[in-house]
C-alpha cells in the first residue's frame, strides 16, 4: 500500500532558472506595466480585461506544471507571488484612479501588505526568511483575479456590464477578505516561530 504522506509529500526544490512556470512568471511581469498604460492611457479596457485573463490562467498553470514535473524552483517561488503582488497593487491603483474601485477597499488591500512587510525585519531576527505562500494566500489571489477583470467588464453600460458588476463585487470581497485571512495566517506562523517547539525552517518565498 502506498503511503499517504509519501502522496502528499511537497516537491523537491531546484535552482533551476529556465524552465516554462518561470517563462510564464515572467511574461506576468512584463505585462504589468501593459496593462497599467492600457487602463490609463487608451482606455481599452477590452484589451486590458483580455490581458488580465492570460495573468490568471498563467498564474495557474505555471504552478500546476511546476508540480506536475517537478519544475518548483526557487526562483519561481520568487517570481510567482511577486507577479501576483504586482498585477493586484497596479490594478487596484489604477481602478482607484478610475473611479471602478473606492479607495477604503484600496487601503484595505496596501495596508495588508505594508503590515506584512514590517514583520519581515521580525522573520529575520529569528533566523528566517519570508514564508511561503500559503493555501489561503493563493485562494484570495485567485478571487481578486477573477474579480478584476469582471470589474472592469462592470464599468461598462450595456447589458454585459449589468451581468458582470456583481459578479466582480463577489469576487472582490471574498478576496479582500482571504487575503487577509491568509495575513492572520502568517501572523499565527510568526508567533509560532518566536515560540520555537522543534527545528525547522520555512521554504523561501513570499506571502501573498
């Protein structure tokens, strides 16, 4: 009989650097500054909407084939969540200016990260590096990404736009509120870290 633990055993880490989740985190990357123009500038919001939904498919298979095949690096577990950080920050910063998003819901968001950002000097003194992202994290990441792109399909006034506004505001809120779920989360690992009960460190990578 198999072992369930050896079924549900993490994947071994590589320092490999050229493989597809890592191509796929970086096209993340580049299209960041893409979309931001594409909102702000033009106004295509049809091509801005488009651009947003191949950020969260790749979001989705880079991690998926990096488990499939063995392809978790520690430069993807780098590169995976600050794309996702990247996109969310430009985005909701940009729906502010746009008026699709009010601005308390974009406090909310940046105030979560800069709280986590000042515990980083805290997983340091303890002899850590930032932890990994976390089931909750990737939940809340997943529903901000759907929500985006229907938020701005909401911004519309055709019959579309009728359809997709609530569906986008569902979204937002479950993930506003995972995200700082998976911040609470954190927290809680922080705590057990400066309460050490047995060796071990966490994985390298970043919290989102």
């Amino acid at each position: 009989m198999t072992d369930a633990r050896v079924d549900r055993a993490e994947p071994a880490v590589t320092d490999r650097v050229l493989t597809i989740p890592n191509a796929l985190s970086a096209l993340r990357l580049l299209g960041v500054p893409v979309f931001l123009w594409l909102v702000l500038g033009p106004h295509a919001d049809g091509w801005a909407v488009v651009l947003l939904m191949v950020s969260g498919w790749t979001d989705y298979f880079d991690g998926k084939i990096a488990r499939r095949y063995g392809l978790v690096s520690r430069v993807g577990q780098l590169l995976d969540p600050l794309a996702d950080r990247l996109y969310i920050l430009t985005t909701v910063l940009a729906f502010t200016a746009r008026g699709i998003l009010p601005l308390y819901l974009t406090l909310s968001l940046l105030a979560r990260d800069l709280f986590l950002a000042g515990l980083l000097p805290v997983w340091r003194k303890h002899g850590y590096g930032p932890p990994p992202v976390n089931f909750m994290g990737k939940a809340a990441t997943s529903n901000l990404l759907y929500a985006f792109p229907l938020l701005l399909l909401g911004a519309g006034h055709n019959t579309l736009a009728t359809v997709a506004r609530p569906l986008g505001w569902a979204f937002a809120g479950w993930g506003v509120a995972l995200y700082w779920w998976a911040g609470v989360l954190y927290v809680r690992q922080l705590a057990a870290v400066a309460r050490p009960v047995g060796g071990g460190r966490y994985g390298e990578g970043a919290p989102a």
